[in-house]
C-alpha cells in the first residue's frame, strides 16, 4: 500500500519531541493517510506548535506530558523523535498503553536500559522498531547484492570510513562517547544489513583529537570480529574538516574473489579476479546486479515498511529484537575503549 491508498481505519500517532529531526519524519509521514496525528508532545510547546503550523496538524493536541496525552488520545503508535536520554521512558510509557513504537536511534543508552525495553516491548505483544535509514537507500541494496550475488566471493574484510565535520551545538557538544553513541550507530548497523553477519567482539580505540568542538569521544576506530570469520573494520570522526565522506560512510568489501567498493552516494565499483597467473592476477570490472528502485528511502522507507507491516502482522527489518545487535556494538566498543581491551559483544 502506499501513501495515496486510503485505510479504513487510519493509526492514530501521538509524536513524542517536536525537535530538528521531526522534519525527516513528518515529511513523509504526515503526508499518509493511514496515519492520523491526535498529539503532540515536546517540553517546550511552542516547539509542537512550530510542526503543527508547518505540517498541518490542526486536529492534533499538543502537551507536555506524555503519560497523560496518551491517556487522552488512546494512539495506536508512538513515534519517538526525543533525545537518547529519553528513549527509554518514552517508549516504557508507550509500550504501558499499549501503544506500538516507533523510534529514533539509538534504542538506548546502555544495554541494560535496552534489554528493559525490549522485554517490555515482547511482553506487551506491540511492535518496538528503531530508525535505521541508512539501511533504506538504493545503492545500500545494490551494495549488498553484489555480495549476495556471489560477484566478488565469500566476504573476508568490510571496512567503513566515516569522515564529517558538523557543527551541531546543542545536546551533542557535551555528549560522552558522542560519535560512537550518536552516529557509529548507523555505520555498524549497516555492516551487519551489508554482510548479513553479527557482531562477535571489538577493539576499540577512542579519542578527542585536538581542535574538536565536542567535549568528548569524537573519533574512534573500531575492529569487529563477526561471524563467518568476517573482520569489519570502521574509522570515523565527527570533526574532520575538508575531503568529507558521505554520511553513509565510504565502504571496501573484500571478498576471495574481489572487491566490491561503494562511496556511500552513487557510485559502486566492483572487480574480480579473471586469471590466475602472474604476480597480480587479472581482474575485470562487473557491474553490480541490477536491483529495484526502493519506493520510498531513507526516514520515509522506515515509517512506510514500519505502518505496512503493521497491517500484514509482519515484523519490520528494524524490530528491537534485531536492533540490539548493532546497539550491542556500540556499548561493546565504549567497554573497549574505556577498558583499552577486546571485549566480547553480547546481545
């Protein structure tokens, strides 16, 4: 179904944290009509009133106390856009009224936080799904599929570099372990969704360099043993100035065969081995396998697979019980950086 097919009975959404990043959410949420926004929720309600002018969310109520508009409103999903701090009450609270969720990254703040949630969320029978919208881009897809295509071999090696710069001022600047916590997230989510591979354990290395405007933690390499035998390895910094890569990281897959390279945007590279004589054997180019275009991408390809399996009684990719896997990486990493050891990844 898309957003043009109408539904009988419309979800009703109850939107808690009217902040930056509601904007990627509503402008393709709003938009359905199979979902009908009956609250809105920010600690600030002049910031509610900012997205009920600029989506058109007339009939919705705004408040600042979630327990009661929920009460109020008896919504069918919460949609989570709050801070990570908040997380876990929010979605406790949905989950108590019965309510299915919807949330941003990442599910928590520790793993014991996370483990809470996801028994509450399994206990209750709704669906908990967190926002992972790198995994809903087309060349994400395509990425993946020269691998499951068998185009360069069995994958021995996957490396991501995640190089930006942003100046985002607010809750982040004093964050703890702010990149790995806040965006590093996205990058070990996506290994997994590109190798179809868990994550075994991690040495992790974390600094602040020099010159970095947040106080803490913003740059970290990282060396994931996974299942398979497969070794991903990630470097990343969130204050690295001039030749930035794409927010969805520069990728280098090795295979027994070849190599697969993705620039994170529009360009995929794949080469293989042809002969098998000389010093360096011969490779060809290939071109990816062709896959179908996504009919909706990133934060809108989430909301619209989260509504539709909904409504097949389906559980979408993203659910809590898949999520605390790339989650689980990223507090193992934090563990390696603090202890400066390999740890095991426990999920």
């Amino acid at each position: 179904m898309t957003t043009d097919d109408p539904s009988p009975v419309p979800f009703r959404v109850v939107l808690a944290g009217c902040g930056g990043i509601t904007r990627a959410w509503l402008n393709h949420a709003a938009e359905r009509t199979d979902l009908d926004f009956v609250g809105l929720v920010d600690l600030f309600p002049e910031n509610a009133a900012k997205v009920q002018e600029q989506f058109g969310l007339s009939n919705a109520r705004i408040g600042i106390d979630l327990d009661q508009m929920l009460s109020e409103t008896r919504p069918d999903i919460v949609f989570d856009c709050t801070i990570p701090a908040a997380h876990k009450s929010i979605v406790l609270t949905a989950l108590a009224h019965g309510c299915h969720v919807l949330g941003e990254k990442p599910l928590a703040e520790s793993m014991a936080d996370a483990q809470e949630m996801l028994a509450a969320a399994q206990a209750s029978g709704k669906t908990y799904a967190v926002i992972q919208n790198r995994r809903y881009l087309d060349n994400i897809v395509r990425f993946r599929e020269v691998i499951r295509a068998g185009q360069i071999g069995p994958l021995t090696t996957l490396n991501a570099d995640f190089y930006l710069a942003p100046h985002f001022g607010g809750f982040r600047d004093e964050m703890e372990h702010v990149l790995l916590i806040d965006m590093a997230i996205h990058s070990f989510d996506q290994a997994r969704y590109i190798a179809d591979a868990d994550p075994v354990s991690v040495y992790c290395h974390e600094w602040n360099p020099a010159g970095s405007w947040y106080a803490h933690g913003a740059s970290a390499q990282c060396i994931f043993e996974m299942t398979n035998g497969l070794v991903f390895n990630y470097r990343g910094s969130w204050c690295a100035e001039g030749l930035q890569t794409a927010w969805a990281c520069d990728w280098r897959a090795i295979g027994q065969k070849g190599t697969a390279r993705w620039d994170g945007e529009d360009e995929i590279q794949v080469a293989a081995v042809v002969g098998n004589e000389g010093f360096f054997h011969e490779t060809e180019r290939l071109d990816p396998p062709a896959t179908p275009p996504l009919e909706f991408t990133s934060h809108a390809g989430v909301i619209n697979e989260f509504v539709e399996s909904l409504k097949a009684g389906r559980l979408p990719q993203t659910v809590c019980t898949d999520n605390i896997k790339s989650l689980a990486m990223v507090h193992a990493a934090i563990e390696s950086a603090e202890s400066a050891r390999k740890v095991a990844v426990e999920f």
